[in-house]
C-alpha cells in the first residue's frame, strides 16, 4: 500500500491499484461512499453506444447473495440510507449515504454489486424496456431534447456527441456477452476510486475497503478513449414540434479539465448565467421578460469543453431572445466587468462550493471526481485561490478569444417556423 496525507484528504493505494480517497468529517453523523470507475460513453463504439449506462443499470438488478433489485435497495433502505448511481461521459459512479453505524453495511452492498453482478438474461431483458423508456422520457422533454442535439453540433464525428443513454436501436442490440466484456475490459481496480467522506477514520475505512475489494485483480488499466478533435459539421440543428415553447441553446466551444484558464471561463459562467442576479437573467427575464428559464453552464472534459446557454421563450420572440443572448455574450470582449461584478461572482463561486462540501455526500463526490478524472485532488484553499486569482483582463482576453460566432453552435425544440432569422443570428 502507498499512503499520502493532505490537510483536505488522505489517500491509500490498495496493491491491486485501487485507489482510496477519504476525508474525516467529525461532528457529521453520516458517511457517503462514493465509487467512480474511469468509464463512460466517449469509450464506446458507435454500435456499443449506450453500454455503460447499461452496465451501470445492470449493477442494481441483483447478485448471488442479492439476487433481485429490491434485495439490493432494501437493504439500504432499511436502515434509511440512500443508493443510486450515475454514468456520464468520462466516468460512471455508484453512491450511497449512510448514517455512520451502518458504513460497513453500504460498503458491502456497493462492492457486491460491482464485483458479482449476476447479469441475469431476464433482467436484462426487463433493464432494456427501462432504458427504451428513459430514452422515450428524454426525447418527450424539450430542454433535455434540446441539449442532446446542441452537443451533437459541438462534437461531431465525435463520441462524445452521442446521447449517453444510447439509441433505441443500439440498447435493443446489446447482449448479455457485451455486457460481460465490457465489464472485464472496463472495470478494473487500477481504474477505480472510492472515495469516502462523514464521520470515519482512514484507517478505518482503508480496512474496510480491503476487505471488500482487496482480492480483485483484473489487472491493468482501462484503455483511454479516442482523442477528440474539433469537426464542424453543420451548425444548427432544428427540431420542430407542435409544443407552447420555443427552447434553445447556444453554445460554442469550452476549455479541458486541464486547461490552466478554466477558472476564467467558469467566472464568466457565473457573472452570465448562475443565480438570479447574474447578467442572463436580469436582462432576458427581468428586463425583457422574455423567458422564465435562462441560465448558462460551463463543461470541462479531458482533451475539450463546452460553454452552452439554455432558454425557454415564446417563441413569437425567440429571436429577441436569442439576439439579447448573443449581445450579453459579445458584452464580455468589448466591455469590461466592474470589479464590483467580479467580486460578486468570486464571492458566490467560493460560497456555493463552501456550502456544498458541508454534506459528506458532495465531499466524497468532489474528492473522488477529481482523483478519477485528474489523477490530482485540489483543495477548497487551492480553488479558493486559483479562483481569486483571476482577473477582469483574464475575463475579457478569454472572451475575445472564446466568443467568436463563427464556431456558435444552435439548436432549437419548438414550434419555429421562422428559423431563417435564427440562423442570420449565429452566422449559419
């Protein structure tokens, strides 16, 4: 075992590499144990798109000493606890919040559920139906709708670019040997963390995670997936449907995890469309009244990134919507923030982040996110200070360069028929 120590966190590498990341929380009468393993929908073929939700989905459905779904959630429920997990494009995760006493417990049905899945033929069978009904449900819903079709422009030819959740026609294709092979070339120690936060000491959590993962040895790591490389396809995509709003979202290309200026563009993020005092809603909502939803988001993935705005308008003034989002975008390169705005948002970014790591859910989230991700854990103290570090120069230089309309991305959910003008708007 390798151990290292930090003010935030301690972490132990277990001999088979499987990583340990915890962070003692003293006067918290819970424990969450989060575990990420380094997979997700951009290490996916086309015809494999949607198999690591699938995977993820299949984990809940039952073992040999848990062998159906309900054996699997009651016995976290029974002691009130909370089980979930989730699969995103570069990693998948499996969580549980437990009241202290009963850690060994969530751990225990965690590591049964990675390491024993039965993958029974009917269960997968009857998790293919859920999975066709979630895509259904994503569809039927305009924003998320919305979404899937503006990361489609932004990442073209891309995986990337992929729903995560797959296809109807590639989940009707997945068998029960994918799955099986897809667990043995993903799922691997070396490319697994488990990261726990609440009332626990390291020692004590790095023994119970021994126990209970020490004996697996798919050895290696997992294979990373293919690089992504800016291709522009087209850059609008239109969706008509006979519904009361127009949704939108616009969007251009971001910043990597790794990127040193990603705490520039997160400030811009929060001046424009975080809380509802930044720019987006006072002037789209408040002033205009154009929109009751209006909100801006910045993504960081390894090699990329994306910044995208989201809006639900009438869409008799979709255009004035879209041209006042344009304009406050555009305001970044040729108008300065007051320092009294960058105060603000620097003061909100810091708060929020302060607020949400109070809850041992989140801080083992926020721990073990980044180790699996990164391979290297920040501090609040670090982020704090990269945050503080930047500056209205850094802000208007990142946008002069990021906000370019000829890289806008556009999508539109909605009853629009006057889409020329939409277009005109983004250069397309």
């Amino acid at each position: 075992m390798r151990e290292r120590g930090k003010k935030l966190y301690q972490k132990t590498v277990l001999n088979n590499g499987l990583r340990v990341v915890t962070r003692t929380m003293p006067k918290t009468q819970s424990v969450s144990i989060c575990i990420f393993v380094a997979v997700g929908s951009r290490y996916e073929t086309d015809s494999q798109a949607g198999i690591s939700h699938f995977v993820e989905h299949m984990l809940f459905r039952g073992t040999e000493r848990r062998p159906t779904s309900r054996d699997i959630s009651e016995a976290v429920e029974r002691v009130g606890g909370i089980l979930n997990g989730g699969t995103d494009r570069e990693s998948t995760m499996f969580w549980c919040k437990v009241a202290c006493q009963h850690f060994t417990l969530a751990l225990d049905v965690l590591s049964d559920m990675i390491l024993n899945s039965k993958l029974s033929t009917d269960d997968i069978e009857k998790e293919r139906q859920v999975i066709i009904e979630e895509i259904n449900m994503s569809n039927d819903e305009p924003s998320s709708r919305v979404g899937n079709l503006v990361e489609e422009l932004l990442y073209s030819g891309n995986s990337l670019g992929r729903d995560i959740i797959g296809s109807k026609k590639t989940v009707s294709a997945i068998t029960r040997d994918d799955l099986a092979k897809y667990i043995a070339a993903r799922y691997k120690p070396a490319s697994t963390v488990v990261s726990i936060a609440g009332g626990l000491e390291h020692k004590d959590a790095v023994e119970a995670v021994e126990r209970c993962f020490g004996a697996w040895r798919n050895v290696g790591r997992t294979s990373p997936p293919k690089p992504y490389i800016e291709k522009t396809a087209k850059r609008v995509a239109i969706e008509r449907r006979d519904i009361e709003q127009t949704h939108l979202c616009l969007a251009f290309p971001g910043l990597s995890i790794f990127d040193p200026q990603r705490f520039t563009i997160d400030m811009m993020n929060v001046v424009l469309g975080c809380g509802m005092s930044c720019r987006l809603f006072s002037e789209v909502r408040d002033k205009l009244g154009l929109a009751y939803n209006v909100q801006s988001f910045s993504d960081h993935l390894w090699d990329t990134g994306s910044f995208i705005v989201y809006a639900g308008v009438d869409t008799a003034k979709a255009e004035l919507a879209l041209e006042a989002i344009i304009k406050q975008l555009q305001r970044f390169c040729w108008e300065p923030l007051s320092c009294e705005e960058l105060t603000k948002a620097k003061e909100m970014s810091k708060g929020q982040m302060v607020l949400r790591l109070e809850d041992s859910r989140h801080m083992a989230g926020w721990l073990g996110g980044q180790e699996v991700r990164t391979g290297r854990i920040l501090t609040v103290k670090e982020v704090s200070f990269l945050v503080d570090a930047v500056t209205i120069d850094d802000i208007q230089k990142l946008a002069e360069q990021l906000v370019d309309i000829s890289r806008f991305r556009l999508s539109v959910v909605g009853p629009q028929k006057k889409v020329a003008p939409l277009k005109k708007l983004v250069g397309a």
